[in-house]
C-alpha cells in the first residue's frame, strides 16, 4: 500500500531539473554579463557569506532587496538554521520569463491532493492509498 504523500509527491507537477550549477559556472557567467572579473565575485560571494554568518549568530535576519530575507531559525539540536524566502519581486519576474526546462506531470497542475491521490490508485490499482 502506497502512503499518501508518496503518491502524491509522484503524481504532482514538476519541474524537469537539470544539473546543479558549480559556483565557478555563475560567477563566469555574472562576469560575462558584469564586466567584473571573477575574482571580484567570488569575493563578494564570500563576503555575503560570511555577512550573512554573522547575522545568523547575532539573532538577525538579513533582506537583499529584490532576492530574498535569509531568517535564522534553531534547530532543535541546537544548530542555527537559515530560512531563505524569495522576494516577491524575484519570483514575478522569474515566473514572467520563459521556462527553459519541462514540466513533468504537467497535466496535474492544479489539482488537489485529493484529485492527485484518485489519479495515484487508478494508474496503480495493485498499490492503492487508503
């Protein structure tokens, strides 16, 4: 028997993805872009880390406007934790581009988790969610 959340986890819409981009890759491309060389960026990445570090161990969240606010959280081993949340701005221009990737199961967009589960046991009669 199928749980549910596995179902609909393979039933849902997604994204097709690609591999994972190196940092060496997007500080090229920024530079290509910038006109900064890549050392300049991959200094100012590290910087924002470790700004960014700081902030966390000081209780403080941190707003980039137009990319997001990075949230210190606490895990409950103790371990400080950060939550990104995307600004608004950043995702209405990301989903106002082109999508230059897939959608798998596409047909599922917008479907509750109900429809989804319904989908999940008619196309797996010999492993239902109950």
């Amino acid at each position: 028997m199928a749980s549910r959340i596995s179902a609909i986890r393979k039933m849902r819409a997604n994204l097709k993805r690609g591999h994972t981009m190196p940092t060496p890759i997007m500080v090229q491309n920024i530079a290509l872009r910038s006109g900064l060389n890549t050392g300049e960026i991959f200094y100012v990445i590290h910087e924002l880390r470790d700004e960014l570090s700081l902030a966390a161990r000081s209780g403080r969240a941190v707003k980039i406007n137009g990319f997001g606010i990075f949230t210190p959280t606490l895990r409950a081993d103790g371990r400080i934790n950060i939550l990104f949340r995307a600004d608004p701005e950043f995702l209405r221009d990301m989903n106002a581009g082109t999508l230059f990737t897939k959608i798998v199961n596409k047909a599922s967009i917008g479907k509750s988790a109900d429809e989804l589960v319904a989908l999940w046991n008619e196309m797996h009669p010999d492993d239902p969610v109950e």
